[in-house]
C-alpha cells in the first residue's frame, strides 16, 4: 500500500471541520460501530455493503481500531481492485483519534 493512499490525524481532522464531501467509513462490525466511531461515519463490513453505500466517483477515508487492525487495509484493496479510486486510509484509526483528544460518538461514551 503506497503512502500517498494515507491520511494523517490532522489531514482527517481539517476534511471534518471543512465539512468536505467525502465519505468517511468504519471498517468493523455494528458492535465496534455502535461502541465508538469518528462522528460523521459510515459503517461498512462487507463487500456488498460496501458496493451499495459507496459511489466509484466518491472521494472514500477508510479507517478501524488502529494500527494493529487489518480491516481498513483490507477494505482498501478489495475498492481499489473494484474500480474505486479515490480511497485513503486514515491508519492511527480510533485508537490515534482518541490519543490527540478528539471527539468519538458511541454508546461507551454515554
């Protein structure tokens, strides 16, 4: 995965604020989604899901638990092999989001 396919803390951060229009996606399950997640994203864990929620043309940030995690690596490759090619991974994920103190939407945090 090239580097140029990253997106950083900051970078994320500023596309939120701008409230630009790109489509910012959880790649877990419904469990880690209802748990915790960036505010503004979209859950997908399959490939179908994937193909129904997601446009080609879209500009596309994946992102999951954290650097350990495979999940955003993996949804990338599947997109990128189906044509899609505007994805990035945001690979710090929830685990580097909530390290800097930004704000997480979830029932853990009621």
């Amino acid at each position: 995965m090239a580097e140029m396919d990253l997106i950083d803390t900051q970078e994320l951060k500023q596309k939120l604020d701008r409230k630009d229009d790109f489509k910012l996606v959880m790649t877990l399950g419904e469990w880690e989604y209802r748990a915790s997640h960036i505010p503004g994203s979209l859950r997908i864990s399959t490939v179908e899901e994937a193909l129904e929620a997601l446009h080609p043309h879209d500009e596309i940030v994946l992102y999951d638990s954290g650097p350990p995690c495979t999940a955003s690596r993996i949804a990338c490759r599947l997109l990128k092999a189906r044509g899609y090619e505007r994805v990035r991974r945001y690979a710090g994920g929830l685990q580097e989001w909530e390290s800097v103190g930004y704000a997480l939407e979830g029932e853990h945090l009621a």
